[in-house]
C-alpha cells in the first residue's frame, strides 16, 4: 500500500467518513501480496478502525492476521504494537455487553412502573 493510500484512508476516518475509509483499506488489501509487511499494515490499519467503532469481533480477526503477517517477516516494534490492539480487542470483548440496553454497569435493570407528575391547568 502507498503511504498516500494509507494516509487517505486515515484522513476519512478521521472525518467520520468511514466508508472511503474502508474503502481505501480494501483497495490496498487488494494491492498487496499475501505475507508482505505492507499487508500486515493493512491489516492492522482496518483492525484499528472497526475497534474505534466497536466491531470487535472483526477487529480481532484483522489484527490476528496482522500479527501471523509481523511474525513470519519478523517485524518486532510492529508485531507489538499489534499485539497491544489484539490485547485491547480481547479485553473488549470479554468485558460485560455495554451497548445492551437491558444492563447499566453491568447489572441488568429492573422494570418497574414509571410514575409522572403532569400539571394540568383547569
């Protein structure tokens, strides 16, 4: 992947526009050859974004795959640095379903009746 690819994809997920985000990924995943270091950057790239916006399960599979990619080519600063996300991912998904409407603090909310004042001019 270009750096210019890389940075473009960076710049529209900093814009909230992610999907040219994903876009760009996906276009430089298709530009790279399998067990190169610019795939595992790919990889780790869009790892980062779905674990910004919470799509863990596919944020760990990305940076799975990222750090098989930094092992084989023996990339250290960046197998550890992806570690560190997949360490990340891992905490997310083991932690209590946040995004359940049913749970607050992790304890499952009890239902009960809402009372309501309302005043009524007569």
């Amino acid at each position: 992947m270009s750096y210019f690819g890389y940075a473009l994809a960076r710049l529209f997920f900093g814009e909230g526009r992610l999907n040219d985000a994903h876009t760009h990924i996906e276009n430089a995943k298709s530009h790279t050859t399998s067990g190169t270091y610019n795939l595992g950057r790919v990889m780790w790239q869009q790892a980062e974004f779905w674990c910004s916006q919470g799509v863990f399960e596919k944020a760990r599979s990305g940076a799975s795959h990222a750090v098989d990619v930094f092992e084989k080519l023996g990339a250290a600063q960046d197998l550890e640095e992806c570690r560190e996300l997949l360490r990340r991912v891992d905490e997310e998904l083991n932690s209590p379903v946040a995004s359940d409407e049913s749970y607050v603090g992790g304890e499952p909310l009890e239902t009960s009746p809402l009372t309501a004042c309302i005043d009524v001019p007569f």
